[in-house]
C-alpha cells in the first residue's frame, strides 16, 4: 500500500468538483506543502458541487442523463492534462455522476463521502460518524434545559430518505423516542408515549426526527426551493412538536440542527476512515480497478463496483440489530 506522495504522482484538484473540468478549467496541485494541517477542519479546500452542469441524480433513484457535450468537455480536459485516473469523492449524486463517466470511458474511482451513510455496498461513509458526534452533542445539550422546564424536545436532524443519523445520534445522546423513515409513525401512539412518560414522572422527553421520517400513509415534509428537481426535506420535527402539544397539552419545543451536521472537525473515526479511504483509492489505481469504490466492510477498506453503491439507497432495516438494541434500552420509535 502507498500514497500518491511516496508513489511521486502528482495530484490535482479539480475546484468545485466536477465543474473545475470544464471551461474555465480550474484546479489546484495538491502537495504536502498545501494539504498539512487540513486533518481537523471540516469541509473540503477544492470546493464541491453536485448541483451543477453534471446532475446525474434527481430525486429519490430518478437517474438524468449528463448530456454528452459535457461529458465530451471533461474527458477532453483529462486527456490534455495528463490525469490517468479521477478520483470521485461524494456521496450518491457524485458518484452517480462518476459512474456515468466511466461508461464514457473515464478511469474513475470513487471514495464513499456523505454524513448520510446511505450508500449501499459500504458499512459506513466518511463524514457520517462527525454528524452523529453533532447530534450526541445537541441532545446533551437538550437533556438539562428540557428537564429544568419539563419540557418536551424535538430535534430535527438530516439523512434525507435514510435514518442513520437520527438513529444512531439518537442511541448516543440517549433520546426517549426516535422518528426514522424507515418506521412510519403513528401520531396518537407517540403521543400516547409521551403523555405516559411525563405523567408518570419523567423529567423531560427528547425526541429526535430524521427530516425524512413521516406519520403512517403519508408523505415527507419538505421546504420551499428544490434545486434541480431535488427536494429539501425539512419540517417534520416542528409538525411532531405541534401533534404532541395539540394531544398532550405539554409544553414542546423543537431545534432544527440543520448543517451544523456538516461542520466543524470531523471526529478521530472519519479523519481514519478518510485516510485509509485515500490509500485504498490509490491502490484502486494502482491495480486499474476502474469503476471501483473504496469500501468498508467487516473492518477492512476493499472495492465494490460503484454500481453497486448508487444502485440503491441503503436504508436502516426496520428489525436489524440497531433497533432491536433501542427498542431493548426502552426507546420508542412512534409505533
Ligand atoms: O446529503 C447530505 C445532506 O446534508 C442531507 O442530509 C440533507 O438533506 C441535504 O444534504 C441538505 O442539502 P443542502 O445543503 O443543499 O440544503
């Protein structure tokens, strides 16, 4: 194993993803020299979009097509540059775009980044454990206020259509009930819970919502302004505060945690998963295996076609050991 340094490959980084490819070409060498001390910050030094010229991904699994133009303008600027191998990083829009370009031709490898963790083929994604960090944080932070006024807490926290975060920021930050996508809920039994908990001398009841969690038989909340055809998921943790207060009488508060998800420094775990991540890729190259992801499975970083990675979103599943263990710590999932 070897990074591209000790292997004395140069490395560029496009700026603003795959945008930085096309006309006005843009990117960055990237030597030791630039990149020390970046371990602890959160977000990325070469900028990111998935929103631009190259959306490959709409919606929940609805694929578009990167028009061939553009696909034409990318590879042109790979070949004039040199690069023997593009490294995509992101979650399951970039990587859809990735794979699109290695249809074309492109040698593509990926590495699996997204705080969602919601890509298949892959026990976890950089960035996930940073934001279940964040939400640990919040409700450690809600548990005083909340019991000093005996108050009910809800704490809305992202994932769009997968409830990793809310499940396991939830199970950290010892929330009393937790609302994921996978588990359709039902109003009147969660505030049937709640009215249980408070009258029989609970303190406080904190609440945490995945943004992509819904009541039974309906649809997600979402917010004003979808950007290219994406919706933003958003609303669902105000919606619970009110259900529950209209029902119980008790007083609710809800906090949106929003993209406090998505900064600060990234947690001992990601800053490992990332490296390790990027050595894999570089060996990805190595052994030409284009069309790979870096992936990680059973403690050990090793490829799966990127293919099998977007393919499907990996959901929480409903009965698997996560749940079970809430459910045996007494956490309540709105059932
Ligand atoms: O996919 C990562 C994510 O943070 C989701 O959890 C969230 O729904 C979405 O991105 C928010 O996107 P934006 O920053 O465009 O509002």
């Amino acid at each position: 194993m070897a990074s591209a340094h000790t292997l004395g490959w140069e490395v560029l980084g496009f700026i603003d993803g795959y945008e930085g490819l096309l006309s006005p070409v843009n990117y960055k060498i990237l030597t030791l020299e630039n990149t020390q001390g970046i371990m602890p910050s959160g977000g990325t030094i070469i900028g990111t979009t998935n929103r631009g010229r190259f959306v490959a991904k709409q919606g929940l699994g609805e694929k578009a097509l990167i028009p061939q133009p553009i696909i034409d303008e990318a590879k042109k600027t790979l070949q004039d540059l040199g690069v023997r191998a593009l490294i995509c990083i992101g979650g399951d829009g970039s990587l859809t775009t990735a794979d699109q370009l290695f249809e074309n031709g492109v040698s593509v490898v990926g590495v699996p980044k997204t705080i969602d963790n919601d890509l298949s083929a892959t026990a976890t994604t950089f960035g996930f454990d940073s934001a279940v960090q964040c939400v640990a944080d919040a409700l450690d932070r809600l548990h005083t206020t909340a019991a000093s006024h005996k108050r009910v807490m809800v704490l809305e926290v992202m994932g769009r259509h997968a409830g990793w975060i809310a499940l396991y920021g939830g199970l950290a930050g010892g929330a009393d009930v937790i609302l994921i996508p996978e588990i359709p809920f039902s109003y009147e039994r969660l505030a049937a819970h709640v009215e249980k908990r408070m009258s029989s001398g609970a303190a406080s009841t904190l609440i945490v919502a995945a943004e992509g969690a819904s009541p039974m038989g309906q649809g997600v909340s979402t917010l004003e302004g979808a950007t290219k055809g994406e919706v933003r998921l958003g609303g669902i943790g105000a919606q619970v505060a009110y259900e529950i207060g209209e029902r119980t009488k008790r007083e609710t508060r809800t906090v949106v945690l929003g993209h406090l998800q998505r900064g600060g420094a990234p947690t001992t775990q990601d800053r490992n998963l990332g490296t390790r991540f990027g050595v894999g890729a570089v060996q990805l190259i190595q052994e030409k295996k284009f069309g790979c992801m870096v992936s990680y499975l059973n403690y050990q970083i090793g490829a799966v076609t990127i293919k099998e990675a977007v393919g499907q979103i990996k959901h929480v599943p409903p009965d698997g050991q996560m749940v079970v263990t809430a459910k045996a710590v007494g956490i309540n999932f709105g059932t």
